[in-house]
C-alpha cells in the first residue's frame, strides 16, 4: 500500500546522507564498535521482513507397512507406575492425615 510523503523521490539520497551524518555526529561519543553494532542492528530492523515467513513443510517419517500393522512397540524395563509407587509412598507417609481414607474431618 503506498503511503503518502512529503518527499520527494529525487530527494531520498540527500536527505538520507544527512540523516545519516546526524546520527554519526551524535554516536560520535560512542567507541567504533558500539558505532558499528548501533549500524548493523538498523540494518537487521530494515532488512527483516515485517510479515512472518511462510511456514516450511515438516520432514516426514518413513514408516513401513509393517510396523504400522504390529503397533506400538512394547516399553522395555518397568512402567512408570511401577517407579513411581514408591516415591508416592513415602509422601504420602511423611503427611499423615492429610491423605486419610475418610474425606471430611470428623
């Protein structure tokens, strides 16, 4: 959409270099390196698109006919449940009470 201006087309590149020396003038304080990464961040700003990228089709997975018809593998080792009872356990004997049979206070 093109926007209205007060500029000139012809006009750009002088006022651009006087834009340019006006910031040079005051970074002018600053080290070389602080001048050039101030120089380099506008032009990562000016040279980024404002809409979001496409988004890339995701690689696939090659699965055989095979596999598919056998279904998940089964986990090897004990489950999680079976792991977990322990821990569980001794929580809940560290808190006595507060996990009783009876859901209301008597």
């Amino acid at each position: 959409m093109p926007s209205e201006s007060w500029i000139a087309p012809d006009d750009v590149p002088a006022l651009a270099a006087e834009a340019t020396a006006l910031i040079d003038a005051t970074l002018s304080r600053l080290p070389e390196a602080d001048r050039a990464a101030f120089w380099a961040s506008v032009r990562k700003c000016y040279n980024t698109p404002y809409n979001d990228p496409k988004p890339r089709a995701l690689p696939r997975l090659q699965v055989s006919e095979a596999s598919e018809a056998a279904g998940p593998a089964p986990a090897d080792g004990p489950s999680l449940s079976t792991l977990a009872a322990p821990a569980l356990a001794s929580v809940m004997a560290a808190l006595p009470g507060v996990f009783s049979a009876e859901p209301h206070a008597a």
